[in-house]
C-alpha cells in the first residue's frame, strides 16, 4: 500500500518563494476551501506534477513557474511503500528530478523517461490515468472511468488486478519470436548456401572424373551468366536505393506533419466540444431560472432573452467550428493513408534490395566456387578421396542446420501458443471475468448509498448496460450530470475497494475536487458523506469545495487558500503558513 505522507511547494503557480506544506496523514478528512483562483486545486497540480511530471489539471509546463518569481519552482512529495520511504523532488528553473529511497538517491545516470518509468512501474506501480481514477474525482481535467476508451478502461482495470506483467509478458515473447525467426531464416539461408555448396561438391567431384573441355566452358557460361546477373541486380538496386533517399525523408516528415496536424485537431475539437456543454450549462440556468439562486434577484426578461440568444450564436458557431474540424481531419486522414503507403512501398523496395543482396551473394559464392572447380580440372590437380570427405563433411554441416532449425521451429511454436494465452483474450480475461462480478457488486453497493437505485452492469469488454427498475436499458450517456457524477462515484469507491483487496494500487489518499459542488443535490451531499465516514480510518480524505459554510462541521480539518499581494497562501486551522 502507497502511503502519502507529506506535500509541499514553491514558486509553483500562484504561490510565491515560501513553502506551502500539507500533512496527508494527520486527519481523517480535511475540508479545502477558498475562493475562485485562491489556490485550492494547486494541491492536485503539485502531486501530479511531483509524481508524473505534469499537473492535474490541462495547464503548459512553464505556465507551472510562478510568474512573478519566475524561478526556483520545487515540489517534493514523501511517501512509503511498505517499509520503505521515498521522498521525489521535480522543479523548474532549474530543472529538477530526483526519486529518494530511504535517503539514498536513485542513480540518475538513464534518460529522464526512464527514470519516470523506473518512478511509475517499479515504485508506484500506477501511472497517470490509474492515479486519477483511484486517487483524484475531480471536475477540471479528469476523466471519468465511463468517459475512457475501451483500451484505457482496460489499461486501468489491468493495473487494478496487477495484471499488466501478461502484457508485459507478451510483449518479450514477441520479442523472443521475433529473434527466433530470425534466426531460423538465417539458418534457412546457410542451409541453403550450403545445399548449394554439396550440389557444387558433387558437381566437381563429376568434373574430376569426366575433366572435359565442355564442362570447363560450360562452368565459364555459369560464370558469364552469374556475373551478368549480379550487374542487373546492382543497378537494381541502385535505382531502388535513388528512390529510397529520395522519397523517404519527405514521405516520413509530411507524415509526421499530418500527425501532428491531425491531433492539433483533435484536440481544438475537444476545446470546442467543451466550450459546447459550458454555452449549454449557462443557457439551461437562464431557460429554468426567474431568479439568481444565490441571491434571489429577479432576471430582468430582456437579460435572459440576451444570454439566451447569445448562447445559441455561440453554440451554433463552435459547432460551424467542430464541423470545419471534423472536414478538415477527413482530409489529413486521406494525406495519411497516402503517405503511409508511400512508406509502404519504400519498405517493400528496401526488402527488394536486402533480396538482391541476398542473391548477390549467393551468385558470387557459386561463381567463386565454379573459378575454384576451373581452376582445379585446368590444372589436373583434383583429389577424388579428398573431394569425397569434403562432401561428406558438408552432408555432416546440412545435419546439423537441419537440427538446429527443427529445435528453433519447436520453441517458436511453444511460444506462439504461450503468446496467445497471454493476449488480452486468455489469461487476462479469464482473471477479470472473475473479478467482474464483484466490481459489478460493488458499484451497486455504492450506488443504493448514493440514492440512485438501478442495476450497474460492466461486461468483460468493460462496455457498461444500466437498467432502471422498470429494467429499460440505458448507457452512461444516457443520464442528467447529478446521475453520472453518482455513477462516477460509485466506482471510484469501486476501485479503491479492488485496488485494497488485491493490494495493488491502493493508498490513503482520496482527493474530491469540487465534487460537492457540481451536480450533487442536498441527499447526494449527505449519501456521499456516508461513505467518507464509513472509509477506513488508513484512508486520509481531502474535500476541495466552495461549499465551506455547508461542509463546515463535516470534517476534522479545514484549509483555506486565499490570496494576498497576488500570492496564494494556505490557512491551516490548527497551523498557519505564512
């Protein structure tokens, strides 16, 4: 089990050159608090840029740097696992990265994505998206687990169930039968040579005893032709390699390119599709409220009117935009397929040189032994015995790449059933059919809790059926916000719970960002309290809420961030840091 112990920066974001520290073990539950920009969320940036190198929420590296400080940006993070302690330093300006075990530095000699890989699988055993579906619920930039791709909800159960090392598995058995049938093509080709090398063999030993002229001139129109076909496949593969130098380069950068313009896309795609339910949030508070919830100021008509028309321009035109996006990425995907089958070609007429080469080499390997059975019958010097133990030697040699290439032929198959069992539809599956009944059971469990009373069923390809009590079947999709954030909730417990009974992943830290304020109505409040109070007390949770009067009492600890000369600045009721 993870746990976090302690949490502390500087110069990173809006705080200023002193530290802000949080004790992660010291309370049950703390409640966060604090006004819009004071600094609540930093906390979530500050782990998740400590432990993976990038902030929770969508921000740029450098906006990190406090702007007005603009250096010496540090956060360290302390945490243990099992008996051992790590603590890891990142910072900006300068550029830091340093993972401590037991005060010892971990040698830093690999490549900075090694040594997060080194952080991430040999350490944390979680990476990013795993962090956030067990640790984080939050309302900025997270994922919900029923937002996640098939692939990516697999990746996270996998990592639950501490499965991954199949794929791993699977991944240095391809490697291993990658290598075995290289070497069992390499053998194909000596035993090929050296079939060759025994048809030469008793060729000459025919030529020892027949020794004519004729065969001497029919061994030199080997030789002609031989030569011949050697010069066609250079220039061959002279005009291949000219095509090669000149197409690859290009054909590689303009496919890049389009890579690159292509996710530019997705990504202005995914701005506009967010922008989309913001317009939509504000137009609905107009269309269903006569009057500020908050301070219950009647809406003049006209003002309504106004932001609803505005709200529509505006959803029309980020559609107009999402459309444009979605014609423009039509294109960039035909521009792929083009260029990727101009590699194609390229790969096929570099294997087309590799064959030449191949053959070459075969033809001056026969022309050089037809110089040697010349040279030999010319000067009548040919040994018969000595010809014969020669085959003989050679026959010996055929035996035993025939051997050698039948035991390779054997271990690839071993490993090719071995790679199928370990594919995502073997062993993988049958341990999370085992397990899928009870994650099932428990985000049912959570969501009776939750006052949300439908059957929650995920299948083995993590696809999700939800029926009502009127069984009518419906998808995750299908629900107003307040049900989905229950949905969500529900399995986040879910995986906390997985995460502790196969001791995988779990930790003691569970972090709800804003989730108090977004759809929860005032039951939902109080069920999801519930189950903060029935957590474990090895668990330490932190509430990020505007909701502080409401929440108040609910916890063992508050902070409030708030904001002084443009420095944001972290109250701690019990200690203040300056």
């Amino acid at each position: 089990m993870i746990v976090f112990k302690t949490l502390r920066w500087k110069n990173f974001m809006s705080t200023g050159d002193r530290w802000t520290e949080i004790d992660l073990t010291k309370h049950k539950s703390t409640l966060i608090v604090g006004h819009n920009g004071a600094g609540k969320s930093t906390m979530l940036d500050a782990m998740s840029f400590a432990l993976f190198g990038k902030p929770h929420r969508n921000i740029n590296k450098p906006q990190l740097v406090n702007s007005i400080n603009n250096k010496n940006c540090i956060v360290e993070i302390v945490f243990s696992v099992g008996k051992s302690e790590f603590k890891i330093v990142r910072g900006i300006k300068p550029q830091v990265f340093e993972i401590w075990k037991n005060g010892n530095m971990i040698n830093q000699d690999s490549h900075s994505k090694e040594y997060q890989k080194i952080l991430e699988q040999n350490i944390l055993k979680l990476n990013h998206k795993s962090f956030h579906q067990i640790v984080v619920l939050g309302s900025s930039s997270f994922i919900p687990f029923m937002q996640l791709s098939a692939q990516h909800r697999r990746d996270v159960i996998e990592d639950l169930l501490d499965i991954n090392v199949f794929s791993k598995m699977n991944m240095l058995i391809k490697e291993k039968n990658s290598v075995l049938k290289e070497k069992i093509k390499d053998i194909a080709y000596q035993l090929d040579l050296k079939k060759n090398q025994i048809d030469s063999q008793r060729k000459y030993i025919r030529d020892i005893t027949a020794m004519n002229e004729e065969e001497i001139n029919v061994k030199k129109g080997q030789i002609k032709t031989g030569e011949e076909e050697i010069n066609q496949l250079i220039h061959e593969n002279t005009e291949l390699s000219a095509y090669i130098e000149k197409e690859s380069g290009k054909t590689e950068q303009a496919l890049k390119k389009a890579h690159d313009r292509k996710q530019s896309l997705l990504q202005y795609k995914a701005t506009f599709s967010s922008n989309i339910k913001t317009v939509v949030s504000d137009a609905k508070f107009y269309e269903e409220n006569d009057a500020c919830p908050t301070c219950s100021q009647q809406i003049a008509e006209s003002t309504r009117t106004t932001k609803l028309a505005a709200a529509k321009s505006k959803a029309a035109e980020l559609q107009s935009a999402i459309r444009k996006a979605d014609e423009e990425a039509s294109i960039i995907v035909d521009e792929i397929n083009k260029y990727t089958e101009s590699l194609d070609i390229i790969r096929e007429k570099q294997a087309s040189i590799h064959g030449n080469n191949r053959t070459i080499q075969r033809l001056q390997s026969t022309i050089k032994s037809l110089n040697d059975d010349i040279a030999r019958l010319n000067s009548r010097s040919g040994d018969l015995a000595g010809a014969n133990a020669d085959l003989a030697q050679m026959n010996n040699d055929k035996d035993k790449f025939m051997e050698e290439r039948l035991k390779l032929n054997e271990e690839l198959s071993y490993n090719i059933v071995m790679a199928e069992m370990l594919k995502d539809t073997g062993i993988k599956t049958k341990v999370i059919k085992q397990y899928i009944p009870i994650i099932n059971n428990l985000v049912n469990k959570y969501l009776q809790i939750l006052d949300f009373f439908v059957h929650f069923n995920l299948d083995e390809e993590f696809k999700e059926t939800i029926k009502s009590r009127h069984r009518d079947a419906f998808s995750y999709d299908s629900f107003s916000e307040g049900e989905k954030q229950r949905i969500d909730l529900a399995l986040l417990f879910t995986w906390r719970m997985i995460a502790k009974m196969k001791n995988s992943v779990a930790t003691n830290l569970l972090v709800l960002d804003e989730t108090f304020d977004s759809s929860l109505d005032h039951d939902g409040v109080e069920n999801l309290m519930k189950i903060l109070y029935s957590l474990d007390d090895d668990t330490n949770v932190f509430v990020i809420s505007h909701k502080g009067e409401i929440l108040d009492n609910k916890f063992a600890n508050k902070l409030e961030f708030f904001k002084e000369k443009n420095f944001s600045k972290m109250k701690d009721y019990g200690l203040q840091v300056a």
